[in-house]
C-alpha cells in the first residue's frame, strides 16, 4: 500500500497531479485546496499523503497535502454509495478543516 509519494511536481491540472518520483511519474487526482496550494511549486519536491485505492479492474491514487484533509475523505467514502471519485469531488467543494 502506497502511505505517502516524495517527488517533483511534473504535472498539475485543477483535479489532477502527476508527481515524478525518481523517474517513475505517479498520477493522483487531487482537491482544489491541494491544487490551489501547488499552483505556484512546478518542479518543487513535495510530499503528498496517498490514499491507494484498488479494484479488480483499476487502482488509483489520491493525493492530500495534509493528514485531515485524507481523514475526512476516508470519512466520506465510508458513506454507502459514495466512492473515491465522488468523495473527491465532494472534498474540493468543502473545507477539510
């Protein structure tokens, strides 16, 4: 299970971070707090929390810049009938706080 990604921002978009960690580039979609506070670090190290999530058919990563922002996500997915996708939809439009 991925916890956490050091590396350099490689790629930002308002929903989406491709990190570069040693020459491997991760994907992570991401909040609009998360976006709005990289906007400014391209090429900068960060390290970004993870929540991986698997299936049968895919895995994906979610980026958090800080642990209450992905407890509040693990909170909402804990919710029947709210995925990671909505759960990060749902988590740009609120605080985290």
């Amino acid at each position: 299970m991925i916890v956490f990604l050091k590396g350099k921002i490689q790629n930002l978009s308002a929903n989406e971070l491709v990190l570069d960690v040693n020459g491997v580039g991760y994907e992570c979609l991401i909040t609009s707090s998360t976006y709005d506070n990289l906007i400014n670090k391209h090429n900068n190290t960060i390290t970004i929390l993870i929540y991986h999530h698997i299936t049968e058919a895919t895995q994906k990563l979610f980026g958090f810049l800080n642990e209450n922002e992905k407890t509040t996500f693990k909170l909402l997915i804990s919710v029947s009938g709210i995925g990671p996708k909505t759960g990060i939809q749902l988590l740009s439009s609120v605080s985290a706080i």
